[in-house]
C-alpha cells in the first residue's frame, strides 16, 4: 500500500480514538449543571461588575442557589426590580435596594485648577497621574483623560468642556466599577432618593496649599462641620466628609462652604435627581 495512504489512514484512526475519547471522558467528568443558578443569572443585568461582592454575575447566581448568601438585594445595577425578581425565583421576602448614583468629587475644571505642567503623552489617568501625579497642583485633582468613561459599561460617564468627568445619573447603574478605575480615587457612590450632602474634593493638604492649587477646593476651615446639626459633617486631613446615615440634605454646611466644596443633591418634586450645582 502507498505509504502516504497508509500514514493518512493511521492519522485519522488516532484521530477518531482520540475523539471518542474527549467524548467519554467529557461525559463522564461533567460538572452537574445548576439550572437554578442558571435561571437567576438570566435575571441579572450582566455588568459582572462585582458591586455584590461576588465575582460577576454567576458568582452571586451560584451563592443565592447554593445558599451562601439570603441577600437578593446586592444587585446595584438591577435594582429593586431584579431583587423583586430573584426572591420571587426563589421563594423569599424582597428586600429594599438603596439606589445610589457614581459622583466624581472633583470641582477642580480649567481655568479654576492649577496646572503644574503639561502632560503630553497616551490619554490615560493611570499613566498620567506616574508622571509626578499628573500635571494639575491638586495630588487629588480629576486628571480628565476619561479612564472612567473607557470603563463604564452604561456609557454613564463623560468628560466635560471643562475637563473633568461627570456622571449622567439617568445612565448610572451604580455598578462601581469607575470606583476603582479612578486612580485618584474621586468617585463615591451616593444616595440617589434622598437628599445628601458631598463634598467635591478630596485634597487633604492644608488649607493655603490647597487654595494654591485650587480655588474651589475644600480648605479644612470646618465651617461645615458646625453648621451641621446632626453631626454628619467632619473635617479630617484638612478635608471635609460626609456621614450619609446622618446627613439630611438640610443643606446648610452648603451654605457656609467658602468655596463651593460642598454641594447637595436632592429630588426635584416630579422626583428626579437634581444634579448638583456647578457640574462643571
């Protein structure tokens, strides 16, 4: 017989062993599929985000299937109907979902922050901000190269004319993950329905240093943090932060802020987000 036939014949004999034993092999090491787990995956928006502390969409399907978590309301970007859907699926209580909205805490736009030099290289925050953190004076300052918009799956994030990113919190799904995108680490998620007070800075030098860099940064003057009634204002490191558990929109501690470092968000009375005041 020709030794190209004989060679053809035996390649493809090793090939069909070979074949049937993937196939048997494959049956019998099959992991059970869990249709349970399946079904509430269905149910889930699939941003894999990880906001549930699972990893991604069949992480959380597979720990409520399982079990390993009663909690059918860590679902950010479903929201109450996806958690209304889940415990429906399984037979249990719904549990309310605080709806929350990305904010960046920056203020710091052209032509109000300082610009220590120019950065000419790849548009990027991360590699920006390792060129001696970037070339606003602000160390916390919003660098504007939109690594937060490249990440954003709902296409919720834009950088305005002004040069720092904002969020469209109609397209907001509270996924957080320009959370950790951010390398200057300037976006917080707030509460969406109610009102609340956020402090758009995050500069922690002292109060003239950060008056240099820029003029709408939070300068530690604790101004807000007496106007408070409820406590949820304190000045810590030279910045202002907030205590949403206690906050109640009362905007006062936005009235006395000097530079505008504070501002609320509250509902509108057709309950609509009002977005906060100089968005920049």
């Amino acid at each position: 017989m020709n030794p190209i036939a004989i060679a053809v014949i035996f390649v493809g004999a090793v090939g069909l062993v070979c074949g049937a034993a993937i196939v048997v092999l494959s049956k019998f090491f099959a992991v059970p599929a869990d249709e349970k787990a399946e079904e509430i995956e269905a149910l889930l928006p699939g941003a894999n985000c990880g906001a549930c502390g699972f990893s991604g969409c069949s992480g959380y399907a597979s720990a409520l299937s399982k079990g390993e978590t009663e909690k059918v309301n860590l679902c950010k970007p479903g929201g109450q109907d996806v958690a209304d859907a889940v415990s429906a699926l399984l037979g249990k209580e719904s549990a309310a979902v605080e709806t929350v909205v990305a904010v960046v805490r920056c203020r710091g736009w052209n032509g109000v922050a300082v610009k220590k030099h120019k950065y000419d290289g790849i548009s990027s925050c991360r590699l920006a901000s390792q060129l001696y953190g970037g070339e606003k004076a602000c160390p916390n300052g919003c660098l504007g190269l939109g690594d937060c918009v490249d990440a954003c799956p709902f296409g919720a994030i834009y950088v305005s004319d002004k040069g720092v990113a904002r969020v469209d919190p109609d397209k907001c799904r509270a996924c957080g993950i320009c959370v950790d995108t951010c390398p200057k680490k300037l976006i917080d998620l707030l509460p969406a329905e109610r009102a609340a007070a956020a402090v758009l800075c995050r500069n922690t030098q002292k109060g003239a240093q950060t008056r240099k860099a820029c003029a709408n940064g939070c300068i530690g003057c604790m101004k807000c943090q007496k106007a408070c009634e409820t406590g949820a204002v304190k000045v810590t490191d030279f910045c202002a932060e907030v205590d949403f558990s206690l906050c109640t929109g009362c905007g006062k501690c936005e009235e006395v802020c000097p530079t505008g470092a504070i501002a609320v968000r509250g509902l509108l009375p057709a309950n609509q987000v009002r977005i906060m005041k100089d968005e920049g």
